[in-house]
C-alpha cells in the first residue's frame, strides 16, 4: 500500500505541474450552423458551456462575423473561404461529422485534408488519452465508459498518423491509433474535428434515449467550454466536492501552493480519499 500510494502521489505531482489554474471567463458569442438532420437544437448544450449560442443561416462573411466559434449542427457540411478566413483570424471550428456524404478524406481549414475511414454503424468504443483536456468541465466527469455503446457511438476513424501537423488527440476508439475526436490551431483559430455522430444523442435526437446519451451530452459541454475561449473553467466546487474534501482540493488546486506545502496537501488528500484530485485526474481519478 505504501508503494501504490507513493507512486500515486508522483502522478498527482506531475499532474499539477502542468495544471492550468482556473480563470475568468468571459462567453463569447457561439454560432451553430447546419442542416439539422437529427431535428435537434444544440443551444442548450452551448450555454451549458458557457457562451451565448447564435442561429446562423449561411456561411458568409457578415454572418460569421462577431463569433468566437462555429458549431456544425447537421449531417452535410463543406467548409468554405469564409469559414476558412473567420478561422484564420481566431475563430473555433467545432464539426462532428457522420460522414453520410461519403468522402473518403475530409477538407478542412488551413488547407488540411484528412482521410476518413469509415466504419458504418458498428458500436465501436470511444477512450480518452491520458491527459486529455475534456473528461472534466461544466458537463461533469467522463471516462472509458462513459461514450461506448451508443447506437453507433462513432462512425469512423483518422489514422493517428494522418493528423495534421501538431494535432492534439482528444478521444479515440479503443485502439489507440484510430482517432475519433482532435483539434489543431490554424492560423489565430482552432479547428475541431470528430467522427461522432454527436447531436444525435442531444435532447429530442434519435439516440437520445440510448445510454450513452449523458455522456454524449456531456462531453459536448466540455469540449466546447475547453475549446472556445471563455467557456466555463473546472473549479473544484464544480467538480463537485464539497466539505473538508472541497477545502482540501481548493488548497491543493486553487491556492497557488508550491515545493513543501503543495506535497504535504497532496500526501494528505491521497492518504484520505486514495483517488486523484480533479486538477491532477482529468476528472477521471483511478482507483487504488
């Protein structure tokens, strides 16, 4: 037990050091465009990220002008010169596409082009890699578990080694190489793209009533809230700790503690609660 729980004490401490502390937000103004093939509206979910969703009808300059980012909301969608200019000069691309379309390799701003390779409607499993940045936030905590077995959880994959240049892997299927969700910076924007067939599981969608649905929904919230800046921050109080276990993770997280002081807290935390605190776990704490 003491090698497991000094070993576990060193993953908190690398953890940390590459922790963001939380921040003001500020919400910015997010579009949602698109043919809406699964008859749903994704501005509850924006909110809950914490912007101000916004109705936009084509994808011309003026309408995409004003927004800090552009959520794809439909099954059918090719970007264009103005998407690709309000990317450049900092918007946020977020596009879960199906693939009914059919390509076999996807453009995308920055003149990237990626090939998708498509799996149909089989129910493959959707992980998260160590580390990342969207299995905590305002949506709640995710996990391994939390997006597999949906009616078709994901349609499809890019191989890890087609990515563009810098990419940051966010989900994946099970094999570790078969890319399902990554982001990568273009210009003064970001640009996110998934093989998930999201809004499908939003409120009133088809696959709204399938099990993977809360996590679906959830990890919408907190990959917009991550990806967009201004969105909510994960705080300690958001994580959902309470009592002396919130006071503790604040002092550990939120109290800008270094050297001595900092490993004391984190011994303490780990000898009471023998799990991770959110800043250090991604929201996905293992068990010892």
């Amino acid at each position: 037990m003491k090698t497991q729980m000094t070993t576990l004490a060193l993953a908190v401490l690398g953890g940390l050091g590459a922790m963001a502390m939380p921040a003001v937000s500020h919400a910015g103004n997010v579009g949602y465009y698109g043919d809406n093939c699964y008859n749903v509206n994704p501005a509850s979910i924006i909110t809950a990220a914490g912007h101000t969703p916004v109705a936009v009808a084509s994808l011309d300059a003026p309408s995409l002008a004003g927004l800090q980012g552009l959520f794809i909301n439909g099954c059918y969608f090719a970007t264009n010169a103005a998407v690709d200019s309000a990317v450049n000069s900092g918007m946020v691309l977020i596009w879960h596409d199906p693939n009914w379309g059919g390509q076999g390799s996807k453009s995308l701003p920055g003149g990237q082009t990626v090939p998708y390779s498509y799996n149909g409607g089989n129910r493959y499993q959707i992980d998260f890699p160590s580390g990342s940045p969207i299995t905590a936030g305002p949506g709640g905590a995710i996990n391994n578990a939390s997006l597999d077995n949906g009616s078709s959880s994901n349609h499809g994959y890019v191989d890890a080694g087609s990515l563009p240049a810098g990419s940051q892997i966010l989900a994946t299927q099970d094999t570790a190489s078969y890319v399902t969700t990554f982001a990568y910076n273009t210009g003064a924007g970001k640009v996110v793209f998934s093989t998930i067939p999201l809004t499908c599981y939003f409120a009133a969608g088809p696959c709204s009533g399938n099990a993977a649905s809360p996590g679906m929904q959830a990890y919408a919230t907190n990959l917009i809230a991550w990806a967009i800046p201004g969105g909510m921050v994960t705080t300690c109080a958001s994580s959902g700790y309470t009592g002396t276990q919130l006071l503790w993770c604040v002092k550990i997280c939120e109290s800008g503690l270094t050297g001595k002081a900092l490993d004391d807290w984190i011994h303490r935390w780990i000898r009471q609660y023998r799990q991770l605190p959110y800043c250090a776990a991604g929201g996905n704490p293992p068990p010892v």
